[in-house]
C-alpha cells in the first residue's frame, strides 16, 4: 500500500514494529518518488498509549494528515474450546481493541482537523460466524467493520466531514498466511494490494476486495445457509 500510495504522489507516514524493515521501505520509497516525504515511527499497537503518541506526533509533524489506515493485524486464531485462549485473546487484542486505540487516536485529530478519511482492514471472514482457527479472527475482523459502521454513522448524524472506509480483503498471499495451503480465489499481494488501494481511493464506504468475486462471496456468506458457509 506504502508503495502505490507513493506513486499516487502521498506523503506517507508510517509505522509497525520491525524498524529495519521500515527504514528499507522509506530508502526505497524515496528512491523512486524523491518528491515525496516519508516518515517512520516504531510502534507496537498492543502498547495503546503509543499509539495515541505517534500518532499526535505525525499529525503534529505533517501538519495534517489526510488519512488513516488502520492496517496491523495477526492471523492467528485457533478453535474455540481447545486451550488455546492465549493465542485467541491476543489476536482479539490485536485485531479489535488495537484498531479500536486507532480509530480513537484517528478520529480525535480528524475531529480536530475537521476532516479526514479513516479507513479500517477488515477480513472477508467478518461475513458470517466461521468455523476452526477462523472464529476469533473473524469475530474479530467483524468487530472493526461494526465499529467503522458506527463511526460513519455518527459523521452521519453529526456532520462532519470525515469519511470512513471499510475494506474486505479476500485471501491475498502475503506474511500473514505464507504457510498456508492454497486457498480460495487467493491472489498474489501485488494484485491485492491494487484492489485495496483503488477502492480506499474510490473513497466508497465498503468494499470487498478484489470486488470479484469476493462481492458475490460476500452475499453468499450473508445468506447461505452456515452448514454451507462453514465450508
Ligand atoms: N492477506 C490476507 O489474505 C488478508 C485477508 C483479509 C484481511 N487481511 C488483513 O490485512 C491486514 C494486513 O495483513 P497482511 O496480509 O498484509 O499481513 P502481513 O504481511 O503479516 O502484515 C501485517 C502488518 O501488520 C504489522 N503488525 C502486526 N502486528 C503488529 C503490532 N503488534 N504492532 C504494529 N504493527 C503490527 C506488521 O508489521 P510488523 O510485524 O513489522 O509490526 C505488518 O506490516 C491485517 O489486518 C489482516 O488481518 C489480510
């Protein structure tokens, strides 16, 4: 995303945990758009304080920042029952109460700001209750997708101009599942990432990504029958 943001010709800011990593990403960046700035922050966002720091610390830096992405996510979950709780609260944590840290650090300075663009990464898999090591991750990628809704409805109802983005990927190969079998309609991160972009920049309120088929999956999930969904 950092890299076709540049290309757009965004200053980026951005953080994550592992520094060297970002540093690479902000050397190459700048390579190929020196007419862009980019900044890079070290964060942890299960250190939610940290996340309020940084964050005012880019607003204050950038002067303003157009837009958040609300990205970190884990993907390890495990079935329900079967000992596991350590695994599923960390994700629970990760997935929802950090982006939930995010939003709140997000929307205080869009409201500051009056303005902004707010932009959540769901999952697909917050459609419908999902079977196995698919159940805390997707309740919890269902959480975000409620609380960017009932965001966008207090823009609504109190007319600021802050826009909120939800976004559904379907199965992109990328870290979180590079040990994964092959999976459904999976595409490589390159054609995934395009996807995302152009639908944060279409600036639509919801959108499943690539649009096909994970839009016609996406009512399927919603009205199948969940024996059915659950394979
Ligand atoms: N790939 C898919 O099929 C798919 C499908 C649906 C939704 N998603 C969602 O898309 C988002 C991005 O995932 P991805 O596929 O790009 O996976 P990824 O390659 O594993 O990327 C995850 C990103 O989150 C950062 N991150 C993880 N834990 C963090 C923490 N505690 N603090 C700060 N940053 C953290 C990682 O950077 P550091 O490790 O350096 O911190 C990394 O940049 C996630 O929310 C994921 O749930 C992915």
């Amino acid at each position: 995303m950092a890299r076709l943001f540049a290309k757009l010709g965004y200053n980026l800011a951005i953080c994550a945990r592992r520094g060297e990593r970002l540093e690479q990403l902000k050397v190459d960046l700048l390579q190929s758009y020196p007419n862009i700035r980019v900044e890079y922050k070290i964060l942890d966002v299960s250190d939610y304080e940290s996340i309020f720091k940084v964050f005012d610390e880019f607003a204050a830096d950038f002067g303003h920042l157009d837009r958040i992405v609300v990205n970190a996510g884990v993907g390890d979950s495990r079935r329900i029952g079967k000992g596991r709780f350590k695994i599923n609260r960390r994700t629970a944590e990760i997935n929802f109460i950090s982006a939930l840290a995010q939003c709140e650090a997000a929307m205080k300075i869009f409201r500051e700001q009056n303005a902004g663009h707010l932009v959540v990464i769901s999952s697909m898999s917050a459609m419908r209750g999902l079977p196995g090591h698919m159940t805390t991750y997707g309740a919890a990628k269902a959480g975000i997708a409620h609380l960017a809704e009932g965001i966008r409805a207090d823009m609504l109802l109190t007319k600021l101009p802050i826009k909120v983005t939800t976004i559904y990927p379907g199965y992109i190969r990328t870290e979180i599942n590079k040990d994964a079998k092959p999976l459904p309609f999976e595409v490589d991160a390159d054609t995934g990432t395009k996807a995302i972009v152009a639908a944060i920049e279409s600036g639509a309120e919801e959108a499943c990504v690539p649009s096909l088929p994970w839009s016609i999956v996406g009512q399927a999930m919603k009205h199948l029958p969940l024996q059915i969904v659950s394979k």
